[in-house]
C-alpha cells in the first residue's frame, strides 16, 4: 500500500497525562509521529492536538481506532487535506552582519516573513503557512548561515462547515 | 455523610458488589488496610505471598465468575510487582481493578521512599488509569474505573490513590453506576452484506474467541452454527465457549490446534470469525491464512477489525447480541456436502492423535482428572507444553472453565488464577502446571494452605522448559541451551512444608488411584506426575506456516 502523509485532528480531555498516552499509543504501535501541535480549545476542559504523519491506508485507520480507544479522547479525525486550512509557524535566526540583509529583507517580504528581532549580529524572522511553504523559505535562507531554527508542527481546521465535532453521520441499521 | 478516603474505597467496592479482594498490605495502603479491617465481614480479603500472585488470582476469579476482579498492592514494589498480572489481564480482556497506594502528593515527584509512577508504568498494559489528587473526585473516579474495566471489550483500569488522599474525607453519597450500553451502528449495508455471504458460502467455518466466553454467547453462537450448519473451531481463549460434546465443534485451531479444525478452517470458503482477533498464535501465515476465503469479523472492538487480517465485512458488538440479529433474520440452512467434507477430516487418523500410553503421559492424566471431576469444575493453566496438551486433550462443556493465559503467556499464570477460581466459585479448582512454571509462583502454596483453598495441583515434571526445549529440538539442532532443568525439588516435601498433602507418580498404574486420593478431600493437594522430556506437543504448524507444514509426528 502506498504510503503518505496524513494529518490527524483530535479533540482530548485538558488532563495530566493524556499527551503521553496518545504519543504513547503511537510509539508501542510502531507508527512515527511527523509533527505533533497541542493546545486548549474554548471550552478549558479540553485540548486539540494536531498530528501529522506518514503511513498508508491501513496504519491511517488503525491509529484512529486506537486512538479512539483511549479514554481521554472525545473524538479523531483524519482530516481531508484538500479540505483543511493548515498552518504552522516557524522561527529562523540567521547570522548576518549589518549591511548584508537587503536579500533577506527581499525574501521576507515576499514570502510575507516578519522581523521579530533584530541585533548587531543576527536576525530573527518568523514565517507562517503551510509546510511546503515554510520549507521554502527555510532552504532559501540556509546559504544566509541558520543557527537556530523553531517549528510549531502543523496545525489544522476545516474549511467551512467542516466541524471536529460535527453532526454524526446518520446511518441506522434497520 | 462525611468519610475519609480510605472508607470511600469500601463503600464503592461495595457499591459495585464486590465481595472478594486480593491483595497485599503496606506502608501507603495502611488506611485503606485500616479500613479492610472493619469492613471484613462484608469484603473479603485474601492476602496473597506476592503481589503477583494476587494479580492473577483477582484476574483468575474475575474470568471464572464474570464479575470484575479487585487487586490492592502498596506503592513502589507493591504496585510493580502487579504489572505482570495487569498485563495478563490486558492481553486476555479481562475486567479488573487493581488499586495501588501511593506516597502523600507533597511527596510525588521527589523519589520518595517507595515511591513510583504506576500510571506511567502501566500505561501500555491498562484500558486507563487514575491518579486521584481530590478525596472529593475519588468516589467517581473509583466508580469510573469500574465502568471501564467493563465497558465494551473488558480490560484491567488502575487507580492510584496518594496516601493523603485516603486520610482526607469528603461527602459521600451512595450511588450506582452501570456501564452504558454504547451501541455500534453498523449500517443496514454491513448487516446485509453480513447474511449475504452466509447465505452465499458453500463451506463456512465458525471461529470463535474469548469473545464468546466473556459476553456469555455460547448459546447463541451454538444456535447460530446450527442455523447455518457450519463446523466451530476456536482460538485457545474460545476453549470452553463450545461444549465439547457439541457435535460441530472441532477444537481448538492454530498453531497446535486439531488437525481437523485447522483443516476444516483452511478448506472453508468463509471464516466467521466471532470475538476473536487473530492472533499469530492462530493464524499461522496470515497472507495464505485468508488465501481465497472470505472473513466475517464480529467483534465489541472495532480497533481489531482488519488489525491483523482483512475482512470482507465486520459487524462490530457484542458478540452475543449481533449473533442473535444474524440468528433472527437468517433461514435454516443445510450444506450436506460441506458436512460430508467435515466428517471425513474429523474421521480421519491425523485427527487423533494420541500419546504413548505405555508410560505416564500428559494425555491420559488430564484425561484421568477430566474423567474423575465434575463439569464444572474450573481448570487453571500454566503456559508451554502443559497448557496445549490442556487445550487439546481436556473436554471443556461448561463456559468459564478454563483460565489459561493466551495472550501474554505468563509463566505462574495458573496459581493465582487457581486461587481465584476456587474462591469466586467456592468449588475446587484444578491447576495443571508444569515444573518450570510451578517454580515461578510456588510461594502461593502458602496462600493455598493458610486459607486452605481446595486446589488440585498437578504438576507435570518433565526437568525440562518442555515448549522451548521443544523448539530447540525442532529448529536448534537440539542444543538444549538452559532447558534441561534437572532441578532435584522434592515436590512431595516441599508440599509438606507447607502443610500440603502431595504424591508423586512415575507409571501410568499409579494415575488413576493418585488422583481418585488427590480429590477425596476438600482441600488443597498437589501430585506431581513424572514425564518424559520428550513429550512434545503436536500437531505443530510452525510460526508463519499454513496447514501443508503440519507436524504430526
């Protein structure tokens, strides 16, 4: 079976302990996390994590059912990722000496970057988008000379009507 | 009414009907002990040589009687030495609630004395665990913890409960709480599909699991064979779910199944498989295992659907209702071909096997014990050699009557789960063990004798680790590395010491009268039968083999 790259949605109980038992669950099942985003939703009580990660059809399906299983997790979702909005944010401090920045200050506009910090020696610049596109700008700046790089892992919401805790499908048995 | 935390944990026991605990005093579970105490002429407490030994006695009455099982083990050692029980108990779904101390919470965190993360520690091996930082959430979280270790696919829950958080006291209500029935929707589709291929299939095979024995669906699923007409094999935790008096029942299929039920199970064109999750254990090569059939999965987990094999369908449940949906919609069926084809595997020669009975065999003294105990009785096993020749040669009728660990396949399994038995069902318990498992957990005999537990152990010596020498004699040109044994234990003193009556035989004139004495009181007694090393278990598919690799001899 072919394998990709998927994203995962899931809504858990805010609780102690519960991130261990979904990156838990991942690693005694032998499948790899990408990219893992977590934080807390409207309602205090309960988290939103955001998962990426590589496998085909059957250990896509399997993790969701496992991770359904886990008492601390209200629903999963494997997200339709031509359906999504993702976005993750990047941090990128590169070493440049005054007077060598018009370039990066050309690349960060264009790629809609901002400066965050600024000092006699180094730049600090943040970029947000989806993966391809951080990317992007990650391997244009690394000739400049990176020397530290920060990312938030993916985070993801549907488009639209497209909610985590939408209506259940309607599908009776008799 | 205003308790501490320590007498919550009783009233919710009680609350939940539990009568029977297992368990091991300590240091953070003094309170609760304190509590034990006054509350031991509604709950009774066994207290065990070692906390694994209670693990597995509380896992052991739980699978003999249906009711959850309760363990209490103190913090750090305590609770450690429960994580071999608890994951028996996972392996095999079994309902238990284990409930372990731990240090105040101002001393959490800091490597206190005795002091150990039990919910990181069993976090892989349990349905979920607790931690209680609240006296006032530590009803519920106890009521929870219940309702998990039942819910759907059963499963073993640890609570842990701080020191400080059982002297503290809170409100306290009665309440009970039942788990609630989450019904899968399987769609009208699957459900169609489901009879569709039922009706379709020329040579259906049934295959059941642990599923069957735990949601109590023997009746069903006996009722669902005759309907369709179709033979019924099980995995080795779906013995004692089909009476063996049942005639469509072949036995046990897999690795050392029957040869007739492997068979019948490769030549089927369907494999109705009802709660049961294909172990590798069962399956053999899990590619040619499904070559050309189709799989009907009907299992309360719907994460084990399509785990191990592909389905054609699933309909996921309990077992014991979806079996009789299919039952109320599907007409009486007849396959007298199929049938025909059944009869003359089971007929034929590769379908008995049978030991030499010109020495002292495992075959004819689980056939003597099988002969001279009631129906009923609940027969505990060990793990290895013994504990196939239980599987293969033992006539389970009656559901609930073998306890044997399948899944994690724990050595000293079978002591603790003895104990359970006879206590849960206030019977005497058989234990086959053999001599490298008996060693395991052997300071349960004085559990046996203190609280004089009317169990038959029979101890099947061969000097040897039987299933593994058995491997090295197959596929390590018989270099016995650490499995000849030749340990010397005198059995018989040994078992005196303990206050245990015990004998010892070597020839098959001595089995019969030995184990007509062995049951003649009601009390705890242990023979040791002296076999060869060389008995081996058979037949034998080979790991990721299919039945053309069958070792009958």
């Amino acid at each position: 079976m072919k394998e990709e790259k998927f994203l995962m949605s899931m809504l858990v109980k805010n609780e102690a302990g519960v991130l261990t038992r979904v990156s838990g669950l991942f690693a005694r099942r032998g499948f790899n996390i990408d990219s893992l985003s977590v934080g807390e939703t409207l309602d205090p009580k309960i988290s939103r994590i955001t998962i990426t990660a590589t496998g085909d059809d059957y250990v896509k399906e399997q993790i969701r059912l496992q991770l359904e299983k886990l008492h601390d997790v209200i629903i999963v979702k494997n997200m339709d990722m031509k359906n999504t909005v993702m976005r993750e944010l990047m941090l990128i401090k590169v070493n440049v000496p005054q007077g060598k920045r018009i370039e990066i200050l050309e690349a960060t506009t264009i790629f809609r970057a901002k400066v965050v910090d600024l000092t006699p020696d180094s730049l600090t610049l943040e970029v947000t988008g989806d993966t391809n596109k951080c990317n992007a700008f990650l391997e244009y700046m690394v000739p400049f000379g990176v020397v530290e790089l920060c990312r938030t892992g993916l985070t993801a919401i549907g488009r639209g009507k497209d909610l985590l805790l939408g209506e259940q499908e309607a599908n009776s048995e008799e | 009414m205003r308790i501490t935390g320590a007498e919550i944990v009783m009233k919710v026991l009680l609350e939940n009907g539990v009568d029977t605990i297992f368990g091991y005093p300590g240091g953070t579970v003094l309170h609760i002990y304190d509590e034990i105490y006054k509350y031991s002429d509604k709950i009774r407490h066994v207290t065990t040589s070692h906390e694994q030994g209670a693990s597995h006695a509380a896992d052991g009455y739980a699978r003999a009687t249906g009711k959850t099982g309760v363990v209490f083990a103190t913090s750090g050692p305590g609770a450690t030495n429960l994580v071999t029980g608890i994951a028996t108990a996972y392996l095999d779904s079994t309902p238990l609630v284990a409930i372990t101390g731990n240090v105040a919470t101002p001393f959490i965190g800091r490597d206190s004395f005795q002091e150990v993360d039990i919910c990181g520690v069993t976090m892989p091996v349990t349905k979920h665990n607790f931690m209680v930082k609240d006296v006032n959430k530590l009803a519920d979280t106890l009521r929870e913890a219940f309702v998990i270790a039942r819910a759907g696919r059963p499963g073993p829950v640890l609570v842990d409960i701080p020191k400080d958080i059982q002297i503290a006291t809170a409100e306290y209500e009665m309440c009970s709480t039942q788990p609630s029935k989450k019904g899968h929707n399987n769609g009208v589709k699957a459900f169609e599909t489901a009879l569709e291929i039922i009706r379709q299939s020329r040579k259906p095979f049934i295959y059941a699991g642990g599923g069957v024995v735990s949601s109590d669906a023997s009746k069903e699923l006996e009722l669902f064979a005759e309907m369709i007409d179709a033979p019924i094999g099980t995995s080795m935790m779906g013995i004692s779910g089909v009476s063996y008096d049942n005639k469509r029942y072949l036995g046990m299929t897999g690795m050392h199944g029957k040869f007739c039920s492997t068979k019948a199970m490769a030549e089927s064109d369907l494999i109705i498989a009802v709660g049961t999750r294909f172990s590798d254990r069962a399956t053999g090569n899990k590619v040619k295992f499904v070559d050309g059939k189709k799989v009907l999965h009907i299992d309360i987990d719907p994460a084990e659907i399509g785990k191990n094999i592909p389905v054609y369908v699933a309909l996921v449940g309990d077992v014991k209702e979806v079996l009789q949906k299919l039952i109320d919609k599907l007409p009486d069926m007849e396959r007298p071909e199929w049938e025909k084809t059944v009869e003359e595997i089971k007929n034929c020669p590769d379908s008995h096997l049978e030991m030499d009975k010109s020495r002292l065999n495992p075959q004819s003294i689980i056939e003597t014990v099988n002969k001279l105990v009631p129906s009923d009785t609940v027969i505990a096993t060990d793990v290895g050699q013994h504990q196939m020749w239980v599987a293969q040669y033992y006539k389970f009728r009656k559901p609930r009557t073998l306890l044997t660990s399948g899944g994690l396949g724990t050595m000293g399994f079978g002591m603790g789960a003895a104990i359970g038995a006879a206590l849960g069902t206030g019977k005497r318990s058989v234990l086959f063990t053999s001599d490298g498992c008996f060693h395991m957990n052997m300071n349960e005999l004085a559990t046996i004798a203190n609280n004089n537990i009317p169990v038959l152990i029979v101890v099947m010596n061969n000097n040897a680790l039987g299933m593994v020498r058995q491997w090295q004699t197959i596929f390590f040109g018989k270099r016995y590395s650490n499995t000849s044994l030749n340990r010397n234990t005198n059995y018989v003193k040994l078992a005196d010491a303990f206050d245990i009556k015990a004998k010892r035989i070597t020839e098959m004139g001595e089995l019969e009268d030995a184990v007509k004495e062995a049951l003649k009181e009601n009390r705890p007694y242990l023979l040791e039968a002296v076999i060869s090393p060389d008995e081996r278990v058979l037949p034998m598919i080979p790991p990721n083999g299919t039945i053309k690799d069958i070792i009958l001899k």
